[in-house]
C-alpha cells in the first residue's frame, strides 16, 4: 500500500510539474539545446583532430578550453547570477552561445576553435545557475527534487538522443533543406544558396546547433515569472560583486555539511572522471563486443565505436537514474541517498575494471550512470533546502567549478597514471618471457580500480561529514510531533 502511495505521489509531483507551462517551456528548450550540443560533440573532436595532424593532446584541448572558465570566472558569475534576474540572464546566454556557434562556421584554426569554446563555456557558466536557481521558483518546495530529478532526465535524454540518432537527425534535416530548395521558390532558393556551406555541407551540425539555441530562447522569453533574487537592486558594482565572493566563501566555511558534500563531490568525480580518458580505453580491450552486436541488432550500428556503446550505456542508467531519485527522495533521506549513491558509484567502477567481458562492463558502466544521475539531482537538492535564494546562484556556481576542477585534475593525472603502470607491466612482462595479451592486470584496470577507491573513499567522507543519520533523527522527531 506504501508502495502505491509513493507512485501515487511521484506521479502527481510530474503531473503538477509538467501541468505548468513556464516548467514545461523550460523544459523542452534545455532539452533540445541539450541534442545540438551532443550533436557537434562528434563533430568538433575530428575536425579538430583533423586540423592537428592526429594529436591526442590537441582533441584534449577541448576538454581543458571548457574548464578554464570555471576556473577563472566562477566567483564572478555567481555573484552576477546573484544580482540579476535569472531568466533575462539565461537568455544573454542563450544569445550569445547561438552567435559564438554559428562562428564556428568559418573557422579553420585551432586557436580560434578554443576561443570559441572557451567563450560558449562562460556563457554557458551564468546560464546553468541561473537555470537551477529559476526551478525552485516555478515549482512548489515539495516537488523540487522531482524537478530537479526531471531536469536531469532531461540533460541525460539529450546526451542520448544526440549519441545514437546523430546521423537521422542530420540526415532529416538535409532531407528538408533539399525539400526547400526544390520548391523552387527564387527568394528560398537564394538564401539558402548563400547559405548552402553551412546548411548542407560538413559543419552543417554546427548550423542546426544554433537553431536549438533559437528554441530555448524562444522558450525562456516566453516564461513569465519574476525571477530577481532578494538583492537584485543593490546594483553591480564590483565592490558589491567581490563582496558577494567573499559572502560566498565565508558561507561555505561556516556551512560545515556544504563544505563536506562539496569535498565528496570533488572527489567522487576526481575518481570517477578517470572514466573518460582511460575507461573508453579500457573497453576496446574487453571481449564479446561483436556476441553482443548479434544479440541486439538494433544497437548494431553503435557497436563501430566500443566507446559509443558504453557511452550509450551510461547514458541510459543516467536517465533511469534520475527517473528513481524523487521515489527513493521519499523513502531514503536527501543526505543519505547521495553518501550512498557515491559508494555504489564506486562499486560500479570496481566491478566495470574487474571483468573482461564487454557485456559487464555495459551492465556496469548502465548502474555507474544511474548512480552519477541519484548522486547529482540528490546534491542539487540538498543545496536547494540547505541555501537562502541570495546567495544559491554563488553555491551552484561553487559546485560547477568543484566538479570541472575535479575532472580536469582526473584527466591530468590519471591518463598519465595509466601510462605509467601500462609501461612498467610491460618491462615486467617483458622481463619474465610472457605474452602482454596474456595479462589480466593491465594498466588501464588498475588505474580504473585505484579510481574506484578514491570514489569509495569519497562515500565514507560523505556519510561522515554529512552527518546524515543525525538529520534523519531530526527529521522523524519532525513528523512526531506533528
């Protein structure tokens, strides 16, 4: 009867969301910008590798282009979300990532490919604030975790639209550029001739990039709602924005829970992100890949990429992940779902290192996924019932900088890490006469199962500093005495 009753609840908690229009057009315009950003993820990784005659470190300037804003603007742009109304800040952002896009068109240099990366990044750091701050005013107190929950879905949706139905999506969309031309109207068929580079021609994911940036646009524009923090009209001076930095910091140090589960944060994904440089890696290792691709047919076209598939996988538990957070919010407390969700995070990557055979790791790298999306909608809630709304743009902007921190540190030090083992076993197996191939342990691995620990370890600092037990007694004694 509980059971029901919980479904019950967590169906009407999406069923009020959604019933809001302002939600709904939030909703669907992160949704669609969030496939044009997948889309020319595939796209700007060759063309970099490309242009830099096959350099690895060249295709990882891209990574480290999108975290060197954070790292340089983060308290600014927190202040600023701070002191302006979210949704007009939004819609700069959704302006300027439309142009900087479209800018990619004409550019054939490498310098200037950052350039724009790093620009669309720092516009991109004022629009997810404020997104996160706007949620908790458009929807009740009692259905922010299921917002947060469906917002997650949301991103993770995109990222597995935008993986798996690339090639249809640009495909439909030369199929209605050809159908435009071929009216055969003199004005249509003008503009769409000068336009035909970029409409019909290899960067043309850049093009349809920046339409879905023209749909969040329309849609936020069209959200009607006052969303000017407590202190918007103290101006913008830049006393009051290093004044707001340093409230910022002071909040932190004082907020002892706030400082620990940015901490577990910061090294759950240093431990985590060694998924992306060394565990797409690892997979091309890993046997029974094509069994798998004759069992599934459907997925038979992702299987040309090991790393798509796994890629795929994630994606998937990300999305079931997020889809479980507002019913297990109601059964498990926020603190203790999210020290929870680390250490099976971590175990996930244990078990994704420790066995060969490709249809395991999927399986893991599925739960790995749904445990990144109940860790991250859990933390973001936490932050929405822990923060006062002056200062909650400056502590998203906070946790934003911890996680691309934390990933850029993985990138730097566990590919290198990998490396070093790899090289090593090999003068070892070299030493003692035997085949590499031959070697369960190998480089990739045990750089995967010391990553793993450092996620654990992540979860055992989690349930310590955020006291979760302790909250949970406070909340029973709650609903006692009423």
């Amino acid at each position: 009867m509980m059971a029901r009753d919980t479904e019950s609840r967590d169906r009407a908690a999406f069923r009020r969301i959604l019933g809001d229009g302002r939600f709904r057009r939030l909703w669907a315009g992160q949704f669609v910008s969030g496939i044009g950003d997948w889309l020319i993820v595939g796209l700007l990784i060759p063309m970099v590798s490309t242009l830099s005659g096959g350099s690895s470190f060249a295709v990882a300037g891209i990574m480290i282009a999108k975290i060197i804003p954070s790292l340089v603007l983060s308290s600014v742009t927190g202040a600023l979300v701070d002191r302006f109304d979210r949704r007009k800040t939004m819609l700069a952002a959704d302006i300027a990532r439309m142009v900087l896009v479209l800018a990619l068109l004409a550019t054939n240099s490498l310098p200037a490919i950052y350039l724009v990366v790093l620009l669309m990044e720092a516009a991109s750091l004022f629009y997810v604030p404020a997104r996160n701050a706007l949620v908790p005013v458009l929807v009740d107190e009692d259905d922010v975790t299921a917002a947060n929950g469906l917002m997650y879905t949301t991103q993770q949706a995109a990222m597995l639209v935008g993986l798996t139905a690339s090639g249809a999506i640009m495909a439909g969309f030369e199929t209605i550029v050809h159908a435009v031309t071929d009216a055969n109207l003199p004005v249509v068929r003008y503009f769409v001739g000068l336009a035909s580079p970029a409409l019909l021609g290899s960067r043309a994911g850049f093009f349809l990039d920046s339409l879905t940036f023209v749909f969040s646009l329309s849609m936020v524009a069209a959200i009607h709602v006052s969303a000017k923090p407590v202190n918007a009209g103290e101006g913008s001076s830049m006393r009051l924005l290093g004044r707001d930095a340093l409230d910022s910091f002071r909040f932190l140090r004082a907020h002892r829970e706030l400082r620990g589960l940015l901490v577990t944060i910061f090294l759950a994904i240093l431990g985590g992100g060694a998924i992306i440089p060394v565990g797409l890696d690892y997979v091309k290792t890993l046997v029974g890949r094509e069994a798998l691709a004759r069992q599934i047919p459907w997925l038979q076209q992702l299987t040309g990429s090991p790393q798509t598939f796994v890629l795929v996988f994630m994606a998937t538990g990300m999305v079931l992940g997020a889809l479980l957070v507002p019913r297990l919010s109601r059964a498990v407390p926020i603190r203790g779902l999210f020290a929870g969700s680390v250490a099976l995070f971590g175990l996930a990557m244990l078990g994704f290192a420790s066995f060969d055979q490709y249809a395991l790791a999927g399986v893991f790298a599925a739960l790995a996924g749904t445990c990144i999306a109940t860790l991250t909608v859990a933390g973001n809630s936490y932050v929405v019932h822990t923060t006062d709304d002056a200062i909650r743009g400056r502590v998203f902007t906070a946790m934003e900088s911890v996680i691309r921190v934390a990933l850029l540190l993985s990138m730097v030090v566990m590919a290198p890490l990998n490396d070093l083992i790899g090289s090593f076993l090999l003068r070892v197996v070299k030493q003692q006469g035997l085949a590499p191939h031959a070697i369960a342990l190998t480089g990739p691995r045990i750089t995967l199962q010391i990553s793993a620990g450092i996620v654990l370890l992540a979860a055992v600092y989690g349930f310590v500093s955020l006291r979760w037990r302790e909250a949970e007694a406070h909340s029973t004694e709650g609903q006692s005495d009423e």
